[in-house]
C-alpha cells in the first residue's frame, strides 16, 4: 500500500451498543411464523443443498421425465435417481403421473418453479 492511499477502513459487524429497539422487536415479534413452519422451511431448503436434487430439478423444470430418462441423463443407476425423488416427493417438491408402466416425473407446481428460476437468477447477479 502506498503512503498515499488511505488505510482500508473496517466496519464492525456487530452493534456497539445496548440500545434495545423494542418497537422494532415487538413488530417482528407479532410477525414471526411458529417454529414449525422455520423447521418444515429449513428442510425445503435442504432438497436444495446436494447437486443430484438440483440436476433433477432442472431436468424437471425443462420437461417432464421417468427414473430411466433421468438415469442416463445424470450417469447415475435408476436406484439413486428414485432414492432422490423420493425425497423430493415428500417435500412437495416434485409430483408424478403412472402411464401404464412408465411413472413421469414433474415439478410440483409453479412455486417450485419460481423458487427454483430465481435461485439461478440470484447466482448469477454476483
């Protein structure tokens, strides 16, 4: 650095103070959904932390697909790919359709849809 640039100043990233703002406490407060709803959130937000789930949800997101179309399409067993379906299922996050013997695989409904269509977006804002 030198002797004409100014030194880099830090910014604390917490409060240095004992002010409590209780207004502001007490509206949040009275918004704040019940610990199930953060609980049944944070799982939601799991489906979306292993790279498997996310590959099949933007499969999903291009056109509807069976176990076997999403199995070549990944380089992954018809096993694996049904063992993440499963639990994409039971987050609501993917629905199916039988056809004789072929199961389709959609996304649920167009919230997963927007959920999934703005996470991208906001990666790639960075």
């Amino acid at each position: 650095m030198s002797a004409n640039q100014p030194k880099p100043v830090s910014m604390p990233t917490q409060c240095d103070c004992e002010v409590i703002h209780e207004e502001v406490v007490n509206a949040v407060r009275a918004e704040m959904p019940c610990g199930d709803d953060f609980f049944a959130l944070a799982n939601l937000y799991k489906m979306f932390s292993d790279p498997t789930r996310v590959k099949i949800l933007w499969a999903l997101n291009c056109h509807e697909m069976c176990v076997c179309d999403l199995a070549v399409l990944l380089n992954m067993t018809k096993s694996a790919i049904s063992h993440q379906l499963k639990s994409l299922r039971l987050t609501n996050l993917v629905s199916f359709q039988k056809q004789g013997k072929v199961v389709y695989y959609t996304l649920a409904d167009d919230h997963v849809k927007d959920i999934f269509e703005k996470g991208f977006v906001h990666i790639h804002e960075l």
